[in-house]
RNA sequence: GCGGGCGUGAUGGAAUGGUAGACAUAUCGGACUUAAAAUCCGAAGGGCUUACGCCCGUGUGGGUUCGAGUCCCACCGCCCGCACCA
C-alpha cells in the first residue's frame, strides 16, 4: 500500500483541472450561475497565510456550488496600483511597473499550487492600460452626469519635502522620512459626489440581509445621518460681511445651557479676523499643524482662542456669548460652528473650565439633582426627562422626541429650522502621485479644466520616469504634460494627479464579467453574473472599500454600464478573521527587541539554547517576523494541509493561530484518511452485524448533512470538527466492506472543497466515475438524521441532576410523569410537590421546587 | 476622542436562551517495538470525597428568566476602522 504524497496527488489533479478546464466560466442559461469573489490581492510579492485563508474559503464555496450544479464564476486579479510600488523605487531602485509586474508573476506561481478553483483566464491587474483606459472612460462619463467635480481640501504637506504626504506617511505628526512637522495644506482637488448618494446609501442597508449586521451598522455610522436645528447666532460688530453666524445642532434642546460660540479655524470669519489679528494667526497656524486624520485631530488637546467677538442669544438679546475659534472644529462637517453647551457635553464642560467660561444647568439644578462639577450630565438616550423645562414647557420627552419638539418649538418662535445633515464627506480621488490612474483631463488656458477625447484612452503613464526626488514625477516630466485642448486645439497641460486606488477596486467586479470588453462592462455578461452572490474579504474593508463600491455600482448604473439589478453589487458578504502567530524575541544590549523567526525557534529556544520571550497571538507582520510562508508549509505538507488548517480551529469571522504543531497534526490526519480509506478498499468482509452497516450508514448521513449545513453558513470549523468525527468512526466502524466504501465515498466528497486534491485521489481510488470535482453533492437522508430514542437532562432548578431515556415523540405528560420518578427528583422534593415543571420537548426538563 | 467587535480548560475553539468544554493541539497512561518514530487504545476544567456524590466555574460587578457563555446595564482588557495604507 503506499503512502499519501502530497506533492505526487497535487501536481496531478491540478493538471487534471487544467485539461479539463472544469473551471473556466462560460455564460450558459441551461444553470443557475453563481459568482464567488474573495477581495483581491495588492502584489506585494509575497502570499501569505491570510490570503490563504480568504482564497481558500472562497474555494470552498465556489467548489461546492460547482457539485451543486450552479455555473461558477469564481476569478482572480490584482489591485497593482499603490504607494509600495514607488517606495520600491525609491529604496531599491527600478520601476515600480517593473517590480508591480515580476511581484504579479511571483505571487501567481505561489497562488497556483493551492489549487483553487480560479478561472485565470479573466485575470487582470488594475495597472494594465486596458483596465484603466475603462475607468478613465467611466470617469469621463460620471463628468458628463455630475458625479464628478472639484474643489479645495485639505492634504498633508511636508514642508522641507515640499510634498503631499499620505497618512501612512505621517508618523506623530511628522514626515517619515524628513521628520518635519506636518502641515494641513489646501489643494484643489477631483471629488466624487458620493453624498449626494447618501440617503439611499443609507436606505439601501436594509436590504443587505447578508451582509454582517456589524458591517452594516459601521456604514450606518459612518453615514452619519442626524436630525438638528441650524440656525444663527447675531454677531455685535463683527467685521465686514459677517453679521452672523450660522451653526448647526444635534441637540437644541440644550440650546439654554449655551455658554459660547466655537468656529473652526478654516471658518471665513476666522480666516477674516487672521488677518488683521497676529496673534489669532499664530494660533490657526498651530492649529493646522498636524496630520488630517480625524484621530489626529480628535484626540489633540483641545485649544481656543477668544476672538473677542461676541453673539447675541436668539431667545434672549441681551444675552451675550464669546466667539472662540476651537482646533477641534472640522469645518467640513455642519457649517463649521458650534455653540458649546458645558453642563450637557463633557467636551464642551472641559473647554469651559479649561478658559472659565460659564456653565449654565439647564436640567439637574432644576430638577433638584447635585450640580454638574467635573462630569457632565446626559443623560440616557430611554430616559424621560423634562428636557424642555428650559424652554417653559413642561412635558416629559425621551431624548429624540425631546429634540424633535425643540426643533419645533424652534421654528414656532422663528429660530432656524430643523435640517437633516450627514456625516460622510465626498470622495477625494486626487493623488499627487504617479503610479496611479491619470485623471484624463487637460487644463487650457483659454477653455479651463477640459475632459480628454474617449478616443485619446487610454491616457497611458509614461514610461521615462524617476524617484530619485520626492513629488510627483508627472510633475517634472519634461514632456509628458504637454498636449493639446480637445476643444480649441492650442497647446495645454495634461492634469498630473493620478486617481485614489479605492477608484481601481471599486469596480473591478464588474470588469470580471468581461474582462477583455472594449468598454468598462459588457452589458449582456453583467447582466448574466451579476451580482457577486458571495463576496469575501477582511473586516478592515468593511467602511471605505465596500462603501465606495456600493456608490460605484450606482454611478455606474446611472452611466448605462451596469444593469438596476447591481446597484447592491454584494448579494452577500463574509468578512473573515486574520491569521496571526506568536511573536518570539530576544533582546539586544539597550534591551530593544530582537525578533525571530518561527522556523528559527524550537520548544521556545534559539539554535544556541537560548530562551525567547513570546507574544500570543498576534497579526502576521514581516517586522515582527511572525510570519510563515505558504511557500514552504506547502513544500512540507502540500497544499490541502495549509487548506485544511486554515479552515480549522477557528470560525471563519474570527482570527486564528497558525501553530507548527497544528500543521503537522493536519498533515498527520489527511494521512490518516488517506490510510483508512487505502484499507477499506483492500477490505472485502462482510458486517459482523447488520446493525453495524445501519449505524454507520446513520452516521454518514448526519455528517453529510452537518457538513452541509456548515459549508451553507460559513462554519467551516465546524464542517471540520464534524469530519475528523466521522473519520473517527468510520475507522472504528465494525460495518461490511459495502456499506465502508459507501461511507468513505461520501468521506471523499465532503471532503472535497477543503482537500480537493486528496478527495480526487481518493474518489479515483474508490472507482468514482470522471472528477470528484464534477460530481453531484451527496443528499442526506432525512430518515436517517434523527434516532428513535433519545436521552434528555434532567434539570432541577436549573441544574443537571440527571437525564432519562425516552422515544424521541413521547408525549410531554409522559416524559413529566417519569422524570418525576426518577431518584434524583424523589430525593430532592423529599415527599414535597414541585412549583413548576418546564419541559422543552426533544430539549430538557426542569423541575423548579 | 469617535464608531464597531471580541473575552470560555494548559492552548485553538464548540454550544437555535436548554446536559458548558464538541472537535483538535499539547500533556499523561497503555498496546505494538530490542528501542525510538509512526500507528492504535484510553485519561483528562478546578476543588472536596474511599465511593455515591457535592461545591465552584465562560474577563469583573449587577439585572431579566424555570433556566444565561448566549439577553440587558455598568466596568476592565484586547483587536479593527476613522475618509491619502491596501
């Protein structure tokens, strides 16, 4: 007999597959399609463990539609685009088309021994000018509709650079590589009207039914849609053109507890009063300092300067209030003004102390409560309180109806009007970068900002280009810039912003359908496999990826390239968990850590003996070196190991821990699979009691449709644990040489989506007729899943004293009558009679006393 | 700071509100072997008990329920995202 050898089994079924090209998708209506899509890969050069685990689970699933008779679209690309790529050139020299291309062709030939079940046919890199010749021509045409404009935002700038910076790129609010400290920096930039899209976008999250509720809710947030009160506060001898300042609220019926008027520092009345004020222009200065995000700016410690200015109250005139200007105001969000409301708003209470202005209780002093001191008072979102006694009125109201009758009230007594705003801000997709897509638009002296010609597409990056200085190297090419109007025919200057990368994956789902169309989509292929049924892919993508792409398949519906019906491109989403390690280190002589790496470290000892200090459980990073390289797990064990293993352990929403240990147990298992079966096909006795080829017929068909199940509800772990205990008894089973084979066919099918390869080799051993990957998924016998007696516990207030034996369908009177006799409930009533008895039938009894 | 999530034996984890710890790893014992490896069989949350059993136990504290790992409230710890990382 011999022995399992991966490499010998993997080779051979993937040529196999490849022969029978059993996984190139064809459009056909003779079967129900189903599309099958992980998140694509950036080509960093290397695989590693997590994106075995995203393709594998996406296998599984495409593999296992495949036995269930659906016409499979299951691709492969690559998100080429990117910063790493010029990095690349910047340390080591080369072009990053160069090092984007060679790390595409490494990582594909790392991919392929997995096995998947991938169409490569249809595969693409964003970077090709044939994909971003099409999103330069759907960038055109959102122009045409509106969804496409610009205007100034706010970048990163490294003065000594004198360059744009990501935010990767600022590290405590200094450059990366010239340490300066970071400015905030105007520029006039492409924007996608993304917000105008934001209430259906919104909406729409109803109808998501699978995606991940918490997926869901984060979009929710981040859309960010309130109900407020904008309305102006009077300004008393404000400078030329500012009579009044406009703010807007979320919560008016704090109006009353108003002690001052914050305005951000990018505000026209703060940029006004800079200058001709010094010493506010040295502040706004400072308050610029710093990178853009909204950590960096939400977290800095909050900072005011008193303009001096004061406002007039709108219920009470002769009430007056400073003017601050507040590094923690964005000035994209709301009108960039606030009243701060001390006794209700913890950051409003600490501005307040922090500059002695008054704290005004509109609710606890009233109500008899302790005064607000260093805590503020809101209270909860259920509670009723009497939120409007400030106002005179009397009623009790939860928080949102307590709002919605301020804003009322409000706009009874002519104070502003209730407004319904949201959060989320407009697309930015300017990159001061080249390796990216070029915006194709020209500027012209005489026409302004004009689109190029569809026939001029694709604008194609310039070969001839250098890193050997920071910025944009479009910026300094000598003639690349250089074209002419597409209107007037003079001479005019290319635009050399290239597009955010978020605009490369936005779509590319759709391009999957035809990825050769000489246009963005082919509308007969859309309209075939659209949507992507199941899409997967990490939670990090959950907000921006997933949201961009949900506008996208709007806009692109609304440019006539994508059908209604893909508006919601997702039908379903996955988002799996990380593959982590543990982190092992030494330290140097300033005590610094020394990291090494797994295949470096033995029972937690270096080569020379000496110990390393261990982390649990954390993220796969190169500069931690808690890596382990698909390459070699695969050369050690092959491929349906690593697969295997992956889906192992761990549900697949949550993270899991590659172990050495854990890879060798799975190897040994698969062996030992591949040894029980080699046996019972040797075998040729027959069952020493019939029973025995029932009870394991019984148990094959419950695995089979526990499998299922779990395959069907993203519980591989489960499917998992359910075969290793089908493996168990099957090698146990005392059962005939007949009933054996049946069980260790459906073994190999079962099997089949995780250890393709092996179920193969097993499915030719076992006399299986073409590929097991062609072969219709077994059916579980619905007979046969359930047993005729079972065994149910016995609670006595709510604990488990015992458990009786009983017909699956006794009646409930039945099952109370004997659990009341058992010794365990005659001792503990002790002649007394029980207060309740619960029975759930099939489930438990509880005997309450 | 804001938004979202997670927390169960030595370890990864299982458990439609219904027997907590399935399955696996590591460990220990046994069989086979001259021996080891491989393989096969078995034990195993903690404590008390000769035993039958009993008590405790799912981050911490409270609550709802006949019954809570699961639902609610508060807290602690860790992880993800925060709009120019992909």
């Amino acid at each position: 007999m011999s022995r399992y050898s991966a490499a010998e089994i993997e080779a051979k079924w993937q040529d196999a597959w490849d022969q029978a090209e059993i996984f190139r998708a064809t459009r056909s209506e003779d079967k129900p399609k189903y599309y099958v899509l992980e998140m694509f890969p950036y080509p960093s050069g290397r695989i590693h463990m997590g994106h075995v685990r995203n393709y594998t689970m996406g296998d599984v699933i495409a593999r296992y539609k495949i036995s269930t008779g659906h016409n499979v679209l299951h691709p492969m690309g690559w998100d080429a685009f990117g910063m790493p790529a010029e990095n690349a050139a910047m340390a080591i020299g080369g072009h990053p088309k160069d090092w984007t291309y060679g790390n595409i062709d490494d990582m594909r030939a790392q991919m392929k021994p997995l096995g998947l079940s991938i169409d490569w046919s249809r595969e693409f890199a964003t970077c090709d000018p044939e994909y971003y010749g099409q999103q330069q021509a759907l960038f055109l045409d959102m122009l045409t509709e509106g969804l496409v404009y610009r205007k100034n935002a706010v970048v990163n700038w490294d003065p000594v650079d004198m360059t744009v910076l990501a935010n990767e790129q600022v590290e405590q609010g200094r450059g990366w590589r010239s340490g300066a400290l970071v400015e905030r920096r105007e520029l006039t930039q492409w924007f996608f009207k993304i917000s105008d899209m934001a209430e259906e976008l919104l909406e729409a999250l109803d109808g998501l039914e699978n995606w991940p509720a918490k997926v869901r809710l984060m979009q929710e947030n981040w859309i960010g849609k309130s109900r407020g009160l904008q309305f102006a506060f009077g300004l008393i001898d404000g400078p030329d053109g500012h009579d009044r300042i406009e703010v807007y609220t979320t919560r008016p019926d704090t109006l009353m507890g108003a002690s001052f008027i914050g305005i951000s520092p990018d505000h026209p009345l703060a940029k006004q009063l800079e200058r001709e004020n010094p010493d506010l222009a040295a502040f706004s200065a400072e308050c610029r300092k710093g990178g853009t995000t909204e950590e960096a700016i939400e977290t800095a410690e909050k900072l005011g300067f008193d303009t001096g200015l004061r406002v007039r109250h709108p219920f009470d005139t002769a009430w007056e209030l400073p003017v601050y200007v507040a590094n923690f105001i964005l000035m994209e969000y709301g009108t960039g003004a606030i009243f701060g409301c001390p006794a209700h708003d913890q950051r409003d209470l600490d501005f307040a102390r922090k500059y002695g202005l008054d704290v005004i209780d509109t609710f606890v002093a009233l109500e008899g409560g302790t005064p607000v001191e260093d805590e503020a008072f809101v209270p909860q979102k259920s509670e009723k309180v009497r939120w409007l006694k400030a106002f005179g009125w009397d009623d009790e109201a939860t928080g949102s109806e307590a709002i919605d009758a301020a804003i009322a009230f409000c706009e009874s007594n002519g104070v502003g009007q209730g407004v319904t705003k949201f959060r989320l801000r407009d697309w930015g997709l300017s990159r001061q970068r080249y390796w990216g897509c070029p915006i194709p638009v020209v500027h012209c002296d005489a026409c302004g900002v004009v689109p190029e010609k569809k026939e001029n597409l694709p604008i194609r990056l310039p070969d001839d280009v250098t890193f050997d200085q920071p910025g944009n190297p479009l910026d300094r090419h000598p003639t690349w810039r250089d074209c002419t109007c597409p209107t007037c025919g003079k001479p005019a200057r290319r635009e050399t912003d290239t597009m955010d990368t978020f605009v490369d994956s936005s779509w590319y789902f759709a391009r999957f359908t035809a990825p050769r169309a000489d246009t963005p989509t082919d509308m007969a292929e859309a309209n075939y496999w659209m949507n992507v049924d199941q899409y997967i892919g990490g939670i990090e993508h959950a907000i921006l990826h997933l949201l961009y792409s949900r506008f996208f398949a709007r806009a692109m519906h609304q440019t006539g390239h994508l059908p209604a019906k893909a508006i919601e491109p997702f039908d379903a989403l996955f988002t799996q968990g990380m593959v982590t390690h543990e982190i092992y280190l030494t330290r140097d002589e300033n005590n610094r850590p020394v990291y090494h790496l797994p295949e470096d470290v033995t029972d937690g000892r270096l080569a020379d003996g000496s110990p390393v200090e261990i982390i649990p459980s954390a993220k796969m990073s190169k500069s931690k070196k808690n890596v382990v390289d698909p390459v070699n797990i695969i050369g050690a064990y092959g491929a349906d190991t690593a697969r295997w293993f992956v889906l192992s352990d761990s549900p697949p929403e949550r993270d899991v821990e590659w172990t050495a240990s854990g890879a060798e147990a799975t190897f040994k298992h698969l062996a030992r699979v591949y040894r029980i079966v080699s046996e019972i096909i040797a075998d040729t006795s027959e069952a020493a009691q019939p029973e025995a080829d029932e009870d394991l017929l019984r148990e094959m068909h419950k695995a089979i449709h526990d499998v299922t199940v779990g395959i069907e509800s993203f519980g591989f772990n489960a499917s998992i644990a359910r075969l290793y205990a089908f493996t168990n008894t099957l090698s146990k089973s005392t059962a005939g040489a007949g009933a054996k084979r049946q069980a260790a066919t459906a073994l190999a099918q079962l099997m089949s989506p995780m250890t393709p390869h092996l179920a193969e080799e097993l499915w030719q051993l076992l006399g299986g007729t073409g590929l097991i990957a062609n072969a219709p998924w077994p059916q579980a016998d619905e007979a046969m899943l359930v047993d005729d007696t079972i065994t149910l516990p016995i609670q006595i207030n709510g604990k488990r004293r015992t458990e009786i034996s009983v017909p699956k369908d006794m009646p409930k009177s039945e099952v109370e009558k004997i659990a009341l006799g058992t010794d365990a409930v005659v001792k503990a009533l002790d002649g007394a009679q029980p207060k309740k008895i619960i029975v759930v039938p099939g489930r438990i009894v509880n005997v309450v006393i």
